[in-house]
C-alpha cells in the first residue's frame, strides 16, 4: 500500500505544538514516527513537544539525545524512546544501545532515520519537515505507511476539526483513561474551558453463540451516538447532572461533551464516605423516575430503551462460566457443570422478568461519579448501554467497585441512606425484597466482570484490567453469602477450591 501523504502548513511554533498535540493523541505502544529534515528545521522540537504532551508536563526536561543517541521517558501510557541517529557511523551501533527491543516496546521519536538503514521498521509514520511560509513557520509533510496510520490520521485531524468548529481552536488535547470498550477519551483545553472528545469507534463481532448472534446485540450494548446524547439529555431533564453535548462527528463517530472534572468519590484510593451517601441517596432518586420507552435528545434524536431481559443476564453470566472458571481452573468447564450453571441463573433471574421499568445506568461506580462543586453533587457518565430493568443493578455495582475497597461499615450506611431515600419516596418500598435483588445482581455483576475482563485480555492483548480480578472476586464470593444465592455458592465451591482462587 503506498503511504498516505497530508501536508500541515504552520505559521509559528504553536502551531508546532498544536500538530505535536495531533500527533501524540493518536500513537501507540511499537509505534515509530520518523523525524526528517534539514538542520535547523525544528526535529528535536517536535519530538520534544511530542514527549512533553504524552508525559502530561510541559516543563518536563526533554534535552536533545545527540551525543547519546537515545533518551527514554516513562509515561503514563507507554515509554517514550527518542534517538538521534545524526552521529552514528554504523547501523551496527544500533545493536549496542538497544534500538530493535526499543521500538517494539513503546513510542520511537527517531531522528535522523535515514542513518538506520534496514533497520527501520515498514510500518511507521515519517514526518518530513522544511521551511514554511515565514521564518518561524513550518510544512510538515506526514507519510503514513500502513493503513493504520492513515485512518489515524484521518481521525486525529476530524478530532482537530471538531474542536475548531465547537469554539475550541488550539485546544491542547490530553489522554483520558477509558474502559474495557472500544471507546477511547481525551480532555481538550483553551485556557480555563475544557471539554472531553470521545472516539466511540463500532464494535465488530467477537463473541458468537449457536444461533450466531452477536454477543454486544444480546446484552444490548449500544453502537449509537445518539444513545449518549438521548440519555444525557433526558436524565438532565430529570434533574440529574449529565454532560451536555457540544458538538459531534456521526460519520467519524466523534463526539465532544461538557467536561465534568476529574473530582471524584474516592481519593487516594480510598472512599470519600460522604460523597457515597450523597451517590447512593441520587440513586434513590433516580429509581422513581418513570423512564420513557423511548429517550430523546434536545436535537430530537430518538433512542428506543432496550430491557434489560432475562437472556441478556443469563447471556452476561455465562462469561464467569465460559471464560474466567477455565483461567481459575485450568480447564474449561465440563458440559454438565456449565449446563448447572446456566440452570441455578435461569432460576434466579426469572425473577426479574417483572422488574424492567426503570432506568439502570449499568456502570454507576467511582470512574463515572464525577463530584460537582455546585448544583447537583453526583455528575454521571458512561450511561451510553443503559436500559430498562431494575433499581437493585446500579445499587449494587455502587457497593461492589471493582476499583476500589468498600468498608462494609460503609457499604451498610450507603444502604440505609438509599432505603431511608426511597421509603420517602415511595412508601410501598420493600426493603428486603431489594436487599435480595440487589444480592443477586450483584453476584451476577461481578460475576461477569470476572469473565469479561479475562476475556477481553485474551482478545485484545491489553491485560491492564487483570489487576482487579482479587477484588472483583471478593466482590462476588461476599455476595454469595446471601441465602438467596446458595445454590450458586456450592457449585463455586465444588468446581473452584479456595487454593485455585485469587
């Protein structure tokens, strides 16, 4: 494939630095990206603006590697390898400082490429740099090579765009961490406005079953912009905190959103106890809202509320079963066991087949609980795959976070606070009742969890989420504790001895 070739023109070193921007948001770890251009032109600058906005500190120390050859940064997403190859002799030395086993592990700024001979990798971006249109300014001639580089590079500069068209021209971009998802997320600032972008790229088919449905159909994971907005939309209609939407990109599948902040529930890695009653009284709230069938945004799109049904729980559970008792076992379940899986969850769930009325955000937990310091306190996020089901799944994926320790003194107060919440709200409120659904979801919550996140490492190579498998699973034999699940316990406890277990 002949590489794809875009031309930047810039007037002055922000310009530069905005390019920089464009470029670190999209590299990746094994990347390469080939710095060419006369002396003078401005190599090491770019590189070291590339280094700076991948470590998130724009006074960091990037000294050029010319007599080195090499200088190597860790950030927080991947290392940083920046070589200047001007003063090697032989591509030989390469060997010496490591260069093959560099480039493979995280982003290579490679100037002077040429003097690497064959040693350069295929795939990569070469960016070739010369004299603009004034003395300061600069043409940046970028040479994708491979298809992934141009379809990066198509949508970095559709992200420049929206951000141009949406009041935020020369925004600085930022990474965002995301989930286990295909969505990817960066923060965007011009001086002390800030808005977040988010690449909701569409899910392809990984996972099939008999009749050859798709599992994301199944489980009703939505592949829509217009989910986002409907839902924000409608919660803030409501009056619950969601982000509004700036502006978007349907072709590219891009959409810019007000940013809520980055203040959470938890600090340190510990749970802000008020700040979780306060989450878990806006859940109470939120429980007696009567949801419409169909959410709709400001702009008039529709988005018709999938149920949150018997088969896609089942469907979900069946993860713990075909994915995470194999990694904990070393063996994938005998046809007769998994048969008595799906069966003790068919029993359980049946019982929500009444309980499909209100809206269930399916992630409320810290990462998406965003503290606002005026109006509404609970900022809410990641709803994109919210349905129709019961109140009992948010409230149990708030006290079983697989991010973080829920004291159980703390987990006892948050359910007083909701049940004091919603008995106010509606004095037909069955408080035991909602502790046993709550049980139940919560072990089937966490259950999938453990399947999804195995997983997804096995499908995507990115392992990052395997960290929490421990807690997750705490999460799960702790919920299996209720009566209501016993049935469930004694088979884990048959097929998974406590030796086998995180």
């Amino acid at each position: 494939m002949p590489p794809s070739v875009r031309t930047v023109t810039v007037a002055d070193e922000t310009g530069t630095m905005r390019l920089a921007d464009d470029i670190a948001a999209i590299t990746r770890p094994g990347d390469v990206v080939a710095l060419h251009g006369d002396l003078g032109m401005g190599k090491s600058a770019f590189a070291r603006a590339v280094v700076r906005r991948l470590a998130g500190d724009p006074d960091l120390e990037v000294p050029s590697p010319t007599f080195t050859l090499l200088q190597s940064y860790e950030t927080a997403r991947f290392p940083v390898h920046h070589f200047d190859l001007y003063r090697l002799a032989d591509p030989d030395e390469l060997i010496e400082i490591g260069f093959s086993e560099a480039i493979g592990e995280g982003l290579s700024l490679i100037e002077w490429p040429d003097r690497a001979g064959d040693e350069l990798p295929a795939e990569r971006l070469d960016i070739v740099i010369s004299e603009g249109d004034s003395i300061d300014g600069r043409r940046f001639a970028l040479h994708g090579h491979g298809a992934s580089w141009t379809e990066r590079l198509e949508e970095t500069f559709a992200v420049r765009d929206l951000l141009d068209r949406a009041s935020f021209e020369g925004a600085e971009r930022r990474h965002l961490h995301g989930d286990a998802s295909t969505r990817s997320f960066e923060r965007a600032t011009v001086g002390n406005d800030a808005a977040v972008v988010m690449r909701w790229p569409a899910w392809r088919a990984y996972m099939k079953r008999a009749d050859d449905d798709r599992y994301e159909e199944i489980v009703h994971l939505a592949d829509n912009l217009t989910a986002f907005s409907a839902i924000a939309d409608t919660l803030r209609r409501h009056g619950f905190r969601s982000p509004r939407i700036l502006d978007c990109d349907s072709e590219r599948r891009l959409m810019l959103v007000e940013d809520l902040g980055s203040d959470g529930i938890v600090r340190d890695g510990v749970p802000i106890a008020e700040r979780y009653l306060v989450a878990a009284r806006r859940l109470a709230d939120l429980a007696v809202v009567a949801w419409p069938e169909i959410a709709i945004d400001d702009t008039g799109g529709r988005w018709p509320m999938p149920r949150y049904d018997r088969r896609a729980l089942a469907t979900e559970v069946g993860l713990f079963a075909a994915w995470y008792m194999p990694r904990l076992t070393g063996a994938p379940l005998a046809a007769d066991a998994r048969a008595e899986w799906d069966s003790l969850w068919d029993d359980l769930l049946a019982r929500f087949d009444d309980d499909q009325q209100r809206l269930v955000l399916r992630d409320y937990h810290s990462p998406n609980i965003l503290w606002q310091a005026s109006g509404d306190p609970i900022g809410m996020i990641d709803f994109q795959d919210g349905l129709l089901g019961s109140p009992a799944y948010d409230f149990a994926a708030l006290v079983t976070d697989a991010r973080v320790d829920i004291p159980d003194e703390l987990a006892a107060a948050m359910t007083a606070a909701y049940v004091e919440r919603r008995q106010v709200l509606d004095a037909g409120f069955d408080a035991a009742d909602f502790a046993e659904r709550a049980a139940i979801l919560g072990a089937q919550r966490n259950a999938k969890i453990l399947g999804r996140f195995v997983e997804f490492a096995a499908r995507t190579g990115r392992t990052h989420h395997l960290r929490f498998l421990p807690r997750v699973c705490r999460n799960f034999e702790k919920a299996l504790d209720d009566k209501v699940l016993a049935g469930v316990k004694l088979w884990y406890e048959r097929l998974a001895p406590p030796a086998n277990r995180p």
